[in-house]
C-alpha cells in the first residue's frame, strides 16, 4: 500500500476519488483548500483506491495520508 499524503496544511474541499477507483501516477484524489487556493492530492502510483482517509471539511497537516493506494493490484 501507498499513502497519498497532504503536501500543505489545508481544509479537505472536495473529494475526488473514489474507493475502487483506479488511478495512475499524477490522477487528482483529493483538493485540498489554504489560504483561497486549491492544491490537489494526485496519486503518487498505479493501483486502485483502497481507502480514503479523510472526509470533505477535515483540515489536514502536511505529510498527513488523505488516500491509500493499493499498488499490489495491476493498473
């Protein structure tokens, strides 16, 4: 598994992915909101959405896991 993590502090505005979901290198999971600007969470690997750890209004700290990643499945 891999952690997609917040690069920034911020408020979890919208959640894009969804449990399941496959995602490759750069595909947007979550947006996150600081300071009136949008910043994405992308997936850092192939795989599929294996959990989201986070709900839309949670404020998150940088390094903060939003999303995991299950790698060991083919994308």
């Amino acid at each position: 598994m891999i952690d997609a993590k917040a690069e920034i502090v911020g408020n979890v505005w919208k959640i894009l992915a969804r449990e399941g979901d496959q995602v490759g290198p750069g595909d947007p999971l979550v947006i996150l909101e600081s300071m009136k600007m949008e910043i994405p969470v992308t997936a850092p690997a192939h795989g599929h959405v294996a959990t989201i750890l986070v709900s839309e209004g949670q404020i998150v700290q940088e390094g903060d896991p939003v999303v995991e990643i299950d790698d060991t499945v083919g994308a």
